[in-house]
C-alpha cells in the first residue's frame, strides 16, 4: 500500500474504447432494427430484475460481451419503448442520431464548464447556440445575448429546474424589497392544466403549499387560462394581504396541448408586478414552423420561457433551454464565489458562468447536443421534423372516433381499452382527465413513427373495442 | 401544410446511426490520443468563439465530417481539457470506456423513468445499482432497499440535488411540527470547508441566507469541524429562539480533502434532533478500499449520504448516489400524483417512483452508466484505480517542496507561479486559501495521469519557479 502498482489499471485506452464503442454502436443500431418486436410497455412484473440480477457486484472485471448479451436478456424486457414507433404515451423523447453524437462528444470531452474558464467553448457554444434557438423559434431580441438588451439563455436538464431557478429568483427579488418574513405570504399562479412540476417547484423553494392556486379552466376557453380569472384571483389575494409573485402560462399543456393566451396573461403579469413564466415545454419546438409561431404571440411580455429540446426537437435526454429577459435578477439569486473557483475572466466579470443559471455547480455539455441537432439536420429538416408530426396528428383525428358515450359505461370502457391495448404491448397510450372525463391520449411523435404506424395502431385499437364491445353483449 | 410530405425525414436511420457513430467514436478516441498536445487550461480569450461561428442556424443539412472538422478547428481550442493527465485543477472527472458505454445505452435508449411502469428496469437496476454501491462501501445496511429497514437510493445529477431534496425534506418534517410560518427560524450548520452547495442550497429551499451558519475550522482538527463547535452554536441557537435544522459534515473538503469526524458529529445531530447528511462527494469512492473506510465511521449515525461517481469513479458526467435512511421522509415532501401519471403499480404502492426523490420528473437511465462501470472493472479494478491514485498522490508529496514562506512574498510568488504554470498550458491546477494561506492545489486522479505526467509537472513547475526566482533578482 502506498507504493504504485507496476501495471497500471487503463480504463481509458483508446484501443479498447474504439473497439467497445463499436460494439455498444453496432448493439444500439440492432436494437432500433427490432424495436418493434418487443412489448411498448414493458410487461414486467414489479421486482422482476432482483430475480435475475446478483445481489452482490462482481469482484472481477466481466467483458463487454456478457453484459451486452446480459442487457438484451435482463434489460431490455423490463423497458417500455420510449423509441418505438407505438409509442403514444406520455410526451414523445424524441432521439436522433445527431442527438446521439452529440452526446457521445459531451460524454468523450468529459468537461465540466461551471465556470467559463473551466472550459470556455463550452460556455460560449451554450450561449451561441441559445441565440440560434431563440432565433429559430422568432424570441423577441431582448431574450438573446446579440439582443443587446441584457437578456440571455441556459441549458437546464428539465423544465422543473428552470422553474426553481425562475422562482427563486422571483422570490428573491420580492423579499429583498418586503423582508424574508413574508415568504409566507407570497402567491404563485397556475392553471388547473398546467405542468405539476410547478407546483412542485414552487413547494422546494419554500412557498408554502397552500400558497399555490390552481385556477381552473373550461372547455369555453379550450381549457386555457383567462386573464379574467387569473385578475380576480390576484385581486382576492391582494384583499387578504398577500403578494402576487409569479405566474405561469403555458403553450402546449401536457393532458391535451391546450394553449394559455400570453398576450392578456402578459398584460395581468405586468398590472400585477408578478414574474411571468412562459413553459412551452412540449409545444414550443412547433414555433420554428411560422404557421405555429402564432400561438407565441406575446412571449414579449415574458419574464422567462422554457422549452424541452429532448422533448419534440431530435435531442436526446436531457435538455432544457431557459431563456430569461433579466438573468442578472436569477444570477443575484444563485451567485456564489468561492475561492477556490476565483479567477481573472470571472472576477473582471468579462464572461458568463453558468454555474450562478441554474441549481448545481456540475453541468454537462449539452450546448454540443443541440448544436449537433441543429447543424445536421439544419432548420428545413426540423420544420419537416414537425410538420411531419402534425400531419400524422392530422391524420389520425381524420380517422372514425366512438360515438361520445357520456354514461359511466363509456368511462368504464375506455379506462378497459386502455387496458387492454397497452398490455398487449402493440402499443402504449395514457389517459388524462379533463373537464370531468377521461380521455385516452395518442401523443403522436416519436422519431420512427410513420403513417402505417398510426393506421396500424388505429386497426389495433379498434380491435380490441370490438372485442370487448363482443364480449359485453354476448 | 397539414398534407404528409411523401418522403419522411428519417433521423434515427439505423444505418446512418451505425456509420455516424463510428466516426465519432473514432474521432473521441483520436482525441484522447492526442490530448497532451493541446494546452491544459484553454488558451482562448473571452469571447474568440462568436467570432469564428455564423450568428445564425443553417438552413440546410451539413455533413458529419463538416461538423468533426469544425470542433477539432473551433471547440477543441476553447475546451479545457478536463482528461489531460496533466490536468491537476479542481477535481478530478473520471471518463472511462466503461461510463462512455453506459452514457451510450443510456441516450440509445432513451427512456425516461420517472415512475416504474415508465421503464420498470430503469428504476429496478438503479435500485439494484445503489445496493451493489452501499455494499462496495460497506454502509450500514439500513441504507440499502435489501436492508428491510425502509432505507434506499437514488441516483441524481449532483450533489447540489441531493442537499437541495434532503433539505427539502428536512424542512417539511420540521414545518409540519412547528408551522410554515416557522420557516424563517430554521437554520442550517456547515464548516468554513464545506462545499458552497450546501448554502446554495439552503437559499433555494427558502431558508433566510442569514440562517446558514458557517463554522470556523483550524489547522488543529485537520480543517475538519468539531463536535463541540457545532454544539455551542447550536446551543446559542436554540437560546436565541432560532430551531437548529440540518448539519452537513464533509468526508473530504474541496479545497484540501479534510475529514469531518461523523461520529462525534452524529451524536451532536441526534442529541439535537436535527437532520445529518454527509457528503462524501469527493473522497467517498475511497470507501471502496478497506484501508480508507474508516473515513466513515459514524456514518451508520447520518440520516442521508451522499457521493458522486462523477468525480473519481471512472463514471462520465453525471452521476450523484444517495442514500436515505428514510425515503419516505424524502417522498413526502417531493411527491405528486398527477392523473396523467396514474398507474396501477404506482396506485398499489408496490413499486419505486423516482420522480418523488428529486427535483425533476424527467430523468435519465443514469443506473446503466453505473451498472456497467462496476461490471466492466469489477471491484478489484475499482480498487486498483483508488490505490493508484492514491499512490500517485504519496509519490508527489514526497519529491522536494519550497521551503515555507510565510511573508506577503511567498503569497506573490505562489499566485504568479500558479498563473505561469496554467499559461504554459502544460499544467492546470488551481488554488485555495486555508488558514489564511494561499495554497496551489495539486488534485491528483485524472484516468489518464501516470507517474510520468506527475513527474514532468515537477519538473515544469521547479523550472517554471526558479525562473521566476531568477527574474526578481536580476
């Protein structure tokens, strides 16, 4: 002990990288060929794999080989398909071979860019690549970096951390002008459709739990917010003594896509003094199409906007572009300055550190991620990305529907159809409820769905109704 | 628009994927060839990047090989190289071809497993995979989920996650007690060496900044904090009606590795009923080897653990464990039930939802990176890396040093040599100020570093000295 082995331990030759990255490739690439042989939702039984796994690890080292061979025979039968075609659940996590590459540079380089000098491109490529994003997606001026104004942009890992960092920074800003005592009394606004990850957010930073109102929505408004509700409610609230602090608004909720007005909902904010975040998580990478840009209108009243490249955009898992009118206000909030990480550039504020934009001091290189995606397919291959999307939407809503069944049969059935479909693994929807009901989602837009798909899965559904339509009668 | 464009655009095209791939990973491992030809610490001035890349996204597809040839041309000059042996800055972010391959599966797959049934087996395999670490560490088996006494794991992106949650959960256990309004009077303990994420933290969580309480350490414990330190400030405290929350202890600072006593400390939590985490980010993968284990004695007294394979565990960016003692005090605070995400499983409480043990829903397959970096070294290769480091470290410390010099000189002298070194672009180390002291940091563990590199820094930073030394009394 103490002294050095003769033989060091190698774990980085460049022989054996290449020729087990070639095999992971090869693997991955066979996987994607069959994807559709296998069940969507995974039809594994809770605590399948501690039956198959050893419960101790390995004292010696085990080649690529077996752990493949193990991966195909453990793992991949206790994986619901997010890359299969039949897949329809949830939101699409839209891989690409650009976003693979992109990943595998971020995971080669191995850089950690929390400061702009612990690796400058890094930074500088993150804060580039957030100007060509905002510029695809037609952001007003002051949100870029080349704005001018003061605006600027960040990657996050997920719309949750944007939203901490929003909050806090909201929160922040309220409690250095009224006293940290009122914490208690800050409000944050909602829909009864939006994300929950913001009411989530909302309870880490501290806002007490009662503190949030969801407002709710109708059919009236297509189950958007409306600046009417969202005034009265701020108006109560005032009338009790509390603080308006921050609302949220979303383009594209996760139940049905439903759209929040920005422009009225803007104006409120701004009456109000409260933040006002636009959370385009899911629907925001339509607005690089002008035909969708319109649902957009009035972002220029935004504090902040959110979107998910690794949502709908070609990115693979993760990435989260934060956009912000004022980073300074997020910067006053999560800055530190420790010693150990002081340097010149910092110090003479000369550049940015992304470390004082979001919640860790550790940060991937995800900026290479999206700019791969965005350089191999260029912008006329995303527009087609969701055009092709839409189309295949536009298709499937075309296709004959159930008549409405509004008795607690047709409750009953479709909660069975669901069922029933997902588990014969051919695919995999999920439900929502709104206005009361529940309603079967076909969240159309995984990289390698096409049309026969959705007509096959339309052939399917109708299949299984049938039978138990047969089967209820007979 | 709204009609489907006869030939789809096919981004995850397995043939494409395969050829692509290949050119990238063989691209990676030419740079890993290469890499002691590139200056350590980038050389780029703020700002060189906007000046070389177009303002605005291309229209059209450009090829891979356009885009490798503008990062070896434009990215790679502006990266620090964060796997040069002869990096020696911050710490050490250990890339290997096992975390290379598993970071692969993982965007190969691409599935994101928020609750079970999402993908069963990425949740079962990182419960699995937090097991086979705690045992690796020999942590006391109410921390494992095959404990039987309720404990278990999760892996997060980073330690500034996993206090922000643990926090989180300590509040709302306390809040409950004592009122929300009572959230102003909780405070959080930490030594002057501990990480600035913990106050971070503190601050996201809603905890007044002036509640963190930063206690002094000396060279006479090793820089590491005493139990009667803690305890008189918490008695001050308690006097003063303030209600001691959370102490953080540290099993090797950032700055220089110091060792907080977890037993005596432990006590100190219990006695005062205030949560005990212990971050063990750094030295933590030490545990693995027998002879550096009893750094944790006491830590059976903690009430949550935490520690990053990311950092000298051969596991690519990023990669946080942590354990609970009680999860469910985690879940409590951190869970929601949206419709849209009801299951059965979930609703029988027979299965782990991890999107109630962190901050986000999303999450990546981070288990598999893990799974195959143990599988692949096996535990005695994992101990072999420790030992070698550590090896490598004994072996520096003992080749000649400066005599000490403690006037305002040696201060001068230490930061225009730190400065020259890193600009030599040989080198890259960093500094802290302990005691009062400036001291350069020689952070020892890149995967690639062998003796030869440590030597040949010796001799750049002894050359690069007495040059210095020469200058002044010429």
């Amino acid at each position: 002990m103490g002294s050095l082995p003769l033989e060091l331990f190698q774990p980085l030759d460049p022989d054996v990288f290449i020729k087990e990255s070639h095999a992971v490739v090869d693997f991955i690439a066979d996987y994607y060929r069959g994807i559709e042989q296998y069940p969507v939702r995974s039809q594994a039984e809770p605590g399948y794999l501690s039956k198959l796994l050893p419960d101790t690890p390995p004292i010696f080292s085990e080649p690529i080989d077996t752990i493949l061979e193990d991966i195909k025979k453990d793992i991949i039968p206790g994986l619901t398909h997010w890359q299969s075609p039949n897949f329809y659940a949830y939101f699409q996590a839209n891989a690409s071979t650009a976003g693979f590459l992109g990943e595998m540079l971020c995971s080669g380089f191995n850089v950690v860019g929390f400061s702009w000098i612990s690796s400058p491109a890094a930074t500088e490529l993150e804060s580039i690549v957030m100007d060509w994003m905002a510029k695809m997606m037609k952001l007003p001026s002051m949100f870029l970096f080349s704005g001018g104004q003061g605006g600027g942009g960040v990657l996050h890992g997920s719309t949750c951390e944007a939203v901490v960092c929003t909050l806090a920074a909201a929160r922040d800003k309220a409690l250095t002008k009224i006293g940290h005592d009122s914490i208690t009394k800050l409000v944050v606004y909602a829909s009864d459709q939006t994300h929950f990850t913001v009411q989530k957010a909302s309870k880490i930073i501290g806002i007490p739990p009662c503190n949030f109102r969801v407002i709710p929505t109708t059919a009236y408004s297509g189950y958007g917010l409306t600046a009417d509700a969202v005034r009265s409610v701020m108006e109560e609230d005032i009338s009790q003594e509390f603080t308006p602090l921050y609302l949220c608004a979303t383009v594209g909720t996760t139940a049905i896509g439903a759209v929040d007005p920005l422009l009225e909902l803007g104006q409120v904010a701004k009456e109000f003094g409260v933040w006002f975040h636009v959370d385009a998580a899911y629907a925001g990478s339509s607005a690089v199409c002008p035909e969708f840009r319109r649902y957009f209108d009035g972002v220029e009243l935004a504090d902040s906007i959110s979107m998910n490249p690794h949502k709908w955009f070609l990115t693979n898992m993760d990435c989260c572009c934060l956009w912000l009118r004022s980073p300074t206000e997020l910067v006053d909030s999560l800055s530190t300055n420790p010693e150990t990480l002081r340097n010149k550039p910092s110090d003479a504020r000369e550049v940015v550190d992304y470390k004082d934009w979001q919640i860790a001091l550790s940060r991937r290189f995800r900026a290479m991620k999206l700019w791969l995606v965005i350089r191999r397919y260029g912008m006329a291959g995303l527009m087609e990305h969701i055009r092709s999307d839409v189309g295949l939407a536009k298709h499937f809503e075309k296709l004959p529907r159930f008549d409405d069944d509004d008795d607690d049969d047709g409750l009953k059935m479709n909660i069975r159809l669901l069922d029933a479909v997902n588990s014969s693994g051919r695919a995999f929807m999920t439900h929502a409820i709104i206005g009361g009901r529940f309603v079967i989602r076909f969240a159309i837009g995984t990289t390698l769905t096409e049309i026969r798909h959705v007509d096959a899965t339309w052939r399917l559904i109708q299949g299984i109704a049938k039978g138990l339509l047969l089967a209820d009668h007979s």
